[in-house]
C-alpha cells in the first residue's frame, strides 16, 4: 500500500478483466438462445455470404477511415482473411443453434449459446487486454 497525502492507497497492477466479458458474453448468449425459434433450414450460404458481405463493409469503412487510426491500406488488407474467419465463426455459431435445437430442443440451446457467449466474452476481454 502507498501512502498519498495521508490516506493508503491500494494500487494493484492492471488484470485481465474476465468477469464482466463473461457474464456479459453469457448473457447474450442466454438471450440468443432464449428466443431462438427455427424458422428454416441451417445453411452455410448465408455463413459465407454474410461473412463476405460483413468483411466488404468493414473494410471499405476502415479504409475511409484511416487516417484517423493511422492505418495504411496494406495493414487493413492484410486483416481481411482474419476479419472473415472471426466473423464466419460467430455466424457458424448462430447457425449450429438449429442443430442443438434438433438435439434436444430449447434447453439445449440455451446451453449451447451461454457457453458459446461466454467463451465470446473472454476472448473479446483478452482482445482489450492485449491492445
């Protein structure tokens, strides 16, 4: 403990901030699985289109926008392939809810969604921590 003008001060180094990012991802996740109801058939078109179309949009808008991130054209179209794959993954997950619907229905989804949320919550919180 430091002392500043006369009060202790407890000053702890920065930590990986976990347990909101879980509890938030976890939540979400209960809420995609809560009010989930199969209206069609799972497909992995709309994975690959909408991972494609996602990638496009974000990456015409960073480039309008890099000059104020300091970002080159280069870097932002080397993080394409990855801005796909992370985004192709959480469609595939929204996706997969058919199958554990079809499993054992909605409680298997909520199941399946909270985990999923809360593994999304610290990867997102490991993302922040690392800069």
């Amino acid at each position: 403990m430091n002392v500043v003008e006369g009060k202790k001060v407890n000053k702890q180094p920065a930590t990986f901030p976990i347990g909101r990012h879980l509890l938030v991802g976890a939540s979400i996740g209960l809420y995609f699985g809560w009010f989930f109801r199969p209206a069609r058939e799972p497909s992995m078109f709309v994975i690959l289109f909408l991972g494609i179309l996602i990638t496009i949009a974000l990456s015409v808008w960073q480039i309008f926008r890099r000059k104020q991130e300091n970002k080159t054209v280069g870097q932002i179209v080397s993080r394409i392939p990855a801005t796909f794959v992370q985004y192709a993954f959480v469609l595939s997950i929204l996706e997969a809810r058919h199958f554990a619907f079809d499993f054992g229905g909605r409680f298997a989804v909520v199941v399946m969604t909270t985990i999923m949320g809360a593994i999304a919550g610290v990867w997102m919180a490991y993302k922040q921590h690392r800069g």
